[in-house]
C-alpha cells in the first residue's frame, strides 16, 4: 500500500498564492504520474491537474491554467497556485497514477491521499 500526505494547504487572501506537496511512501511513485484534485463542499470532485512520471508532460483543467503549475521530484508532487480566486476554495487531493502517463479522469489513479485544505477568502 502507498501512503499519500498532502501538505500546505491554508487560509490565503484572493489573490494570494499557495504551494501544495505530497510525499509519497514508494519508489515506485518515480515512475507514475500523479495527479491534483479538488472538491468543494456540495461539488464533485474534479480534475486539477496531471503531471507525467518524468515531469515532461503537464496538463490542466481550464478554471486554473495559467494560474497553478504541477511539478514532481521523483515521489513528491508540487502545485503552486498562484493568483488564487474564492472559487478555488476547496479539499485538495493528490493521487498516484496507474501509468506514467497523464490523466484527467479520477480512474486513472490507484493511491490517494487525505486532502489538505485550501481557503480563499474574498
């Protein structure tokens, strides 16, 4: 079993910024992508973004890109946010995927964390 921990998560100003890791307990993690997500109270959980095993490929939902940036060290993920907005106030998930390819769909992971919780004030 892989542990996912999720930390940096906190209370900013619109506006402001955040960065978000998850450490991982496997090697194994080197080698797959993994992937952000986030769930609002009353929401689905929804697709953040996916960064490939080797970190050369990224993809993004459309509310954040241009804002946040994915990045991986081996088995830790990174999601700086930047620019933050209230809507983005959220649970924030990180996962492992299945392949070291990216993904958008929550299928496409194995191992999850807990969430790290992100509030954006108005």
């Amino acid at each position: 079993q892989v542990q996912v921990t999720e930390s940096g998560g906190g209370w900013v100003q619109a506006g402001g910024s955040l960065r978000l890791s998850c450490a991982t307990s496997a090697r194994t993690s080197s080698n797959n992508a993994m992937g952000w997500f986030r769930q609002a109270p009353g929401k689905e959980r929804e697709f953040v973004a996916s960064i490939s095993w080797n970190g050369g490929s990224t993809i993004y939902a459309d509310s954040v890109k241009g804002r946040f940036s994915v990045s991986k060290n081996r088995a830790t993920a990174f999601l700086q946010m930047n620019a933050l907005k209230p809507e983005d106030t959220a649970l924030y998930y990180c996962a492992v995927g299945r392949s070291s390819c990216t993904g958008r769909d929550s299928g496409a992971y194995t191992y999850w964390g807990q969430g790290t919780q992100v509030t954006v004030a108005s």
